[in-house]
C-alpha cells in the first residue's frame, strides 16, 4: 500500500476517499494561523482576498462594524465563504496572478484594501502597484510553521500553502523519489525548490489535490 502525508488534516470522508484507493494516509497541520487585531476604514470599497484566512479574520473582526461593497478574490472556496457571509464577489481568479490581471484589464482607477497575512506572495501587490493602481496592505493573520520530523519516506506529499511545504522540509530534507501534490501554482513554485515530482491539482481545492493524487499513484 502507498503512503501518502497531507500537511493539512484531512476530513473522515477524504482520508476514506484516499482509503478506498489503497492509499495510506498521515496527516496533521503543518502551519498553525493567528488572527491579528487590524485597522481599516469602516466602509471599503474594493476589498482584495487572496485566502480563506483572511476572509476568516475580517469576519471576525467586522462584526458589523466595517463593510465591503466589492470583493475580488482567489480561488472557489474563499469565493464561497465571502457570498455565505452577504459579501459581494465581483471578480476571481485562480491564482493572485491571475487576479491582478484581471484588475489591471477591467479595474485600473479604483483603488483597493488587501487583506492579507503577514506572509504573503509578491505577484499581487507587484503587477497592482507597476500599474500605479492604488494599494493599501492591510495584515490580518499570521502564519506559524509547526516543524515536524517524519522517520519514514512518502509516496505522495500534499500541500497547501507555500508556508506548508517551509514548515515541512525545514526537518525533512530529502525528496528525491517522492510526489509533491499542491493546491495551486503558487504552492508548486516553492515544491519545485526541493522535490523533482511535483503535481499541480487544476483547481484549488483540497478534492481537486485529492483527485491528482489517486491519479497519479
């Protein structure tokens, strides 16, 4: 039987998804998330969220007290969790590339508040400010890496975050033979430094890794 590590912890119902297959499964929380206190203004026009942590902190934070009348984001899943909660979505993309394209394109005089951890890739803000579109970064969570040692060698690795495949190769250090499985393209470019097999799902959600895996092992 293949053994396969998730650096996310996993539902019953997808870790007996890998079962069924004849996947063994590990998994565990390779980064641990601290909501920040943050200030913003109370009404914001064009809010930017690039994660579900970020959409999870704000909520938690507004409580009715600030409100957003467009939002743009990436991915499906933190789409869904903006409309669940009475927020407009207006824009989306696959990944903050894709996304700040599409603000440049269709979006080029407004201006934006991004909400955003306190680790976060460049692509977005880099593509917003060349075309002098107007930015205000505001740091809404933190990412802690939880470091484990595993003593045993994986057929498959899945990731979700550029922090997650961090936290992971900071103790375990060599992947020659094994499958990095990620969420996204922004996961895989930080794979791609440390493993030679590496496998991006083509939508970024956690089923869509879990799919790329059963197909590839």
């Amino acid at each position: 039987m293949k053994s396969i590590l998730s650096t996310k912890k996993l539902s019953t119902i997808q870790k007996d998804q890998l079962l069924q297959e004849g996947l063994c499964v590990v998994d565990y929380d390779a980064i641990a998330i601290t909501f920040l206190d943050f200030e913003a203004p109370k009404v914001i026009d064009n809010a930017i969220f690039t994660s579900q942590q970020a959409v999870r902190s704000f909520l938690k934070k507004s409580q009715g007290v600030l409100s957003i009348k467009n939002c743009f984001c990436v991915g499906p899943k933190t789409k869904s969790l903006l409309e669940e909660n009475g927020l407009k979505v207006i824009e989306t993309g696959q990944n903050a590339t894709e996304l700040a394209q599409n603000i440049v394109k269709n979006y080029k005089n407004c201006i934006f508040h991004y909400f955003c951890g306190t680790i976060r890739r460049e692509e977005l803000p880099k593509v917003l400010k060349s075309e002098k579109i107007g930015l205000f970064e505001v740091k809404t969570y933190k990412t802690v890496l939880k470091t484990k040692k595993f003593d045993q060698n994986w057929d498959g690795i899945l990731f979700f975050s550029p922090s997650g495949v961090a936290s992971y190769i900071s103790e375990n250090k060599d992947q020659r033979n094994t499958h990095a499985f990620c969420i996204g393209q922004t996961t895989a470019a930080s794979a791609k430094k440390h493993f030679k097999n590496v496998v991006v799902a083509p939508t970024n959600t956690i089923e869509s890794v879990l799919e790329k895996t059963i197909e590839a092992l």
